[in-house]
C-alpha cells in the first residue's frame, strides 16, 4: 500500500496522465476519459469503485494530480480508504490545499506528541486542523504549556482526546481552564484524566453551579484536597439523565429551570457591569471637561 501511495504522490507532481482502460463510468460532470483515468488512479490507491465514485464527486472541476495528492497523503497517515474519504466529505476544501500544506501540518502535528493511531483520530475528528493557520495553533499550544502549566506528556493526552482545544480562541480557552482550576479547585492531573475540554464551558459551568447551590460541591482551600466533591469525570462525561439522577439527586425539571435563572443572572450582572463602565466613562468625562476649563482660565 504504502508503495502505491509513494507512486501515486508522484504521478501527482507530474503534467500528464497515461491511457487507462475506460472499465470505470466517469463521474457526472467530468468527461469519460477525465473521470476513467481518475477512477483508475484511485483504485490504485486502494479505492473501491463506489468510494472513487464519492471522491470524484467532491469538487468536480479540481485537477486529478490535487485530488489524488490529497488523498494520498490522508492515506500516508494512516487513515483507511473509507476515513480517508469521510474526512474529505466533511472538508471537501482540503482537497485544494497544496500537498505541501498537509505534509508539514501533519508534521507539525506529530512534533507535539501526536503520532499513529492518536494522529489519526484527531484528524478525523477534527479537519479543521489541516486548515488552522499557524499562529493560531502556537497560540492554542504556548497557552496550555506556559500558562495552563501541562506538561508535554500532558498536552499530548489533551490534543489526543480533545484536538478541538486548539480551535479555540486562546482567551476563551484560558478562562474554561481558570474556572476549572480556581473554580472548581481541579489540578491539571485530573483535568486530563477526564478531558475536561470535551465539554463546553457553558455546561461545565451549570453542571458545578448547580451541585454547588444544592450542597453537593465545595471549592477547596488552597493546598486541600475535598474528597466528597463528585469526581470530575463524572461531572463531565455522565449523560444528563444520570448525572442528575446519581450527582445532582434533581429531576429534569428542576435543572432546566435553575439553566434559565442562572442565564438570567449573566443577563443582569452583564448590564449591570455595562452600566457601571457608562457612568465611569461620563466620570471620566467630567473631570477632563473641568481639567481643561480650569486650564484656559
């Protein structure tokens, strides 16, 4: 396989393409010769004809060698045909970045600890790596290593569980780590352990609130450790049903109406907050309006 696949990434750097037998019906939109020479190029590369049928289906008017580039440095990864093809199904627009671009990024990649089957579950669950500019992926990584305070070893079990994490606006990542941290009294240990960055902050946040409003979590003092706290991963991997069922000891109910007063809550602290910066603002104001008029005088 991986013969072919060095074959077909050179065919692609090539101009031309040489006669195939014309046993594969061409895609809609390409003409015979076009979608028979591309079919049988990707059955080189360990395509079935239905899945050659797919790819030649996304992005008809792409040139053959991006295609086949594209898909063969997924297949380099170690994706099968079939992942390869989903990736590609759900992000069609990799499939016009140049070769290059997936090379190095899927280096870049495997330079932070992500490497054979953690690499390719990452990719798959998350395209948008290929496509993250740079800066912000150093961003997303100098925050959780120099801030957050993750080891390597660390980083590497987050990106591997969560790679979305590196999405993420670094500011907003750095709050859902404090609250967890400050908040919650969690050590980046146990953060990792239950892939804290799986959920999203909005939930995280009702979940501990509303433990906490029923007596059911405590934020440890510094340096202590609250063992009757539930645990973590709990928290945040139990199915709302249980969760409230076996943590929070609340029906469905209750917790859909303590979601809407604690969102009405943000809502007037929000306003509150925006009308305290109007009147320092207009406070401001005055005193520059005075200064200045005691300075013409």
């Amino acid at each position: 396989m991986a013969a072919r696949l060095l074959r077909a990434c050179g065919r692609a750097a090539a101009t031309g393409w040489a006669p195939v037998p014309r046993r594969f019906p061409a895609a809609p939109g390409l003409g015979p010769s076009r979608g028979c020479g591309e079919a049988a190029g990707l059955r080189a590369m360990g395509f079935s004809e239905e899945q050659a049928r797919r790819l030649l289906g996304l992005q008809p008017r792409l040139g053959p060698t991006r295609r086949e580039a594209a898909a063969a440095q997924l297949l380099l990864l170690g994706l099968s045909a079939e992942a390869a093809l989903q990736l590609l199904e759900r992000s069609p627009a990799l499939l016009r970045m140049p070769t290059e671009r997936l090379r190095e990024r899927a280096e870049e990649l495997r330079r932070l600890g992500l490497d054979g089957g953690q690499l390719r579950r990452a990719v798959s669950r998350c395209p948008q790596l290929f496509t993250l500019p740079r800066r912000r992926m150093a961003a997303a990584v100098r925050l959780l290593r120099e801030q957050c305070l993750f080891t390597a070893e660390q980083l590497r079990e987050v990106l591997g569980s969560s790679p979305a994490v590196l999405l993420e606006e670094p500011r907003r990542l750095h709050h859902h780590f404090q609250y967890a941290y400050f908040r919650m009294g969690i050590q980046q240990k146990e953060m990792v352990r239950a892939r804290l960055f799986r959920m999203p902050f909005a939930e995280l946040r009702n979940r501990h609130i509303f433990l906490e409003r029923r007596g059911l979590y405590q934020t440890p003092h510094k340096g202590q450790t609250q063992s009757s706290n539930p645990k973590l991963r709990d928290i945040l991997q139990l199915p709302e049903k249980d969760f409230l069922a076996s943590l929070a000891l609340a029906s469905p109910e209750e917790y859909e109406v303590f979601k809407k007063l604690l969102a009405r809550e943000e809502e007037e602290e929000e306003e509150e907050e925006e009308d305290r910066d109007a009147l320092y603002t207009e406070e401001d104001e005055d005193l520059d309006s005075e200064g200045s008029k005691r300075a013409r005088e």
